[in-house]
C-alpha cells in the first residue's frame, strides 16, 4: 500500500504542520475519505454487508449534505467543524461496528451492488 495522506501517520503529520484553519477543513475531507476506504475495505473483505455497505454509505452522504449546508456561508465556524467532527465520529463508530458484528458475506457468495 503506498503512502498517501489517508495513512494515519501522514494524516497527524499534515495537521501538525498546516494552520488550524486549513488543517480542519482539510481533516474533514480527509477523515471523510479515509471513512469511505473503510467501507469499501469491509465490503471488499466481506465484513460489511451490501446492506451495511449501503446504510453506511448512506451514513456518509448525510455528512456531506449537512457539510454542504454548513458551507453555504462561505466558511466552516469552529460551532460546524464540531457538529461535523460529532457526525463523523458516529459514522467512524458505526463503521466499526458493522466490520466487527460478526455478520459477514459468505466466502463462496460473489460480491454484489456497491
């Protein structure tokens, strides 16, 4: 796997060096894409099923609907970056959930649907 931002490591690393304002916004978009990984990987992995997969991935476009409405001013307040930072810490939690209950596709089954 090669190094990119959305490695953990690289992650911390970019906040610490950019300024607060931008490194925020940044995370947001980088935790959101690093949140989608997850899915997929539970999905490819087969510890997400396709109806996890979809509420999940469901899960994930409300946080970028309600981003979008906090945007529409021109600017995240440090009030949105909390409410987003709160969306995606249950949406982190959910994924994790779902990758760890046990309900999983059968080996033998093909992957089917996104």
């Amino acid at each position: 796997m090669s190094t990119t931002l959305s490695h953990p490591a690289a992650l911390a690393a970019a906040f610490i060096v950019l300024g607060s304002s931008f490194a925020s916004a940044h995370t947001i978009e980088q935790r959101q894409t690093e949140q989608r990984y997850q899915i997929e990987l539970g999905r490819e992995t087969g510890s997400v099923t396709w109806l996890e997969g979809r509420r999940l991935r469901a899960e994930q476009q409300r946080i970028m609907q309600v981003e979008k409405s906090l945007k529409a001013d021109g600017a995240l307040s440090a009030r949105d970056r909390r409410i987003l930072r709160t969306l995606q810490n249950d949406a982190e939690a959910h994924i994790v959930a779902e990758k760890t209950d046990n309900r999983r596709r059968w080996r033998f089954l093909p992957r089917i649907g996104n």
